[in-house]
C-alpha cells in the first residue's frame, strides 16, 4: 500500500505519516515535475518520500491511494482524523479508469465534482 502526495502542510503531513505508519502504508512524494504524468508511471517509477514537499499553486493538496481496499482506507482515516488535523479534500483510489490520468488532471477532475 502506498499514498502518493502532493503538496500537504506540515501539520496534515505528520497526521499522514501517523496513518501511514499505523496501517503499515508507504508514503511517496510527488514532485511538481511529475504532476503531469501518469498515476500508472509514477506507480511504476515510485521513491520514498523526502522533506521539502515541491508544490504547485494552482493544485492544493492531493491524496492518491493504490493498492488500498475499504478496510484500509477506513482504518487510514480513522487513524488521520484522531490526530485531528484538518481534513484532506482531495483525494482519490487508483482505479482502472484514473490509472491513466495525471495527479493533475485528477485533481481538475475532483475539483469539478465537489462544484457539482
């Protein structure tokens, strides 16, 4: 199991590292040079995570959960919300349809559903 990331404050990122830690999931950074390729290449091309998160401002923060099932998931974010930081918005699982995307076309794609 790993949690991509992208783009968390410092606060949510020891909140994520607790979760994480907790289930057993590995934490990897994605860089502002691979926020246009694909989930599938980074889940093919992934590295441990490093301080000094790169961001983008026009992308807030970003969640990508692969290789998760529900009980996972639900046990992450029981673990993330006792740390009570605050929520993560975007966030999504690698399915067979997004595997394709990029981080960011995802997050346009999250973005325009929570509008809706």
């Amino acid at each position: 199991m790993r949690v991509f990331i992208y783009n968390l404050t410092f606060n949510k990122m020891a909140a994520l590292t607790r979760a994480c830690r907790a289930i057993g999931a590995d934490i990897v950074n994605i860089s502002s040079d691979d926020i246009h390729k694909s989930i599938e290449h980074l889940i093919d091309n992934s590295k441990s995570a490093k301080a000094g998160m790169d961001c983008d401002e026009n992308i807030s923060e970003l969640l990508i959960f692969d290789g998760f099932n529900s009980e996972n998931l639900d046990d992450f974010l029981d673990v993330y919300k006792g740390t009570q930081a605050p929520s993560i918005v975007f966030k999504a699982m690698v399915t067979p349809v997004n595997l394709k995307w990029s981080p960011a076309y995802l997050y346009s794609h999250l973005k325009s559903e929570i509008r809706n």
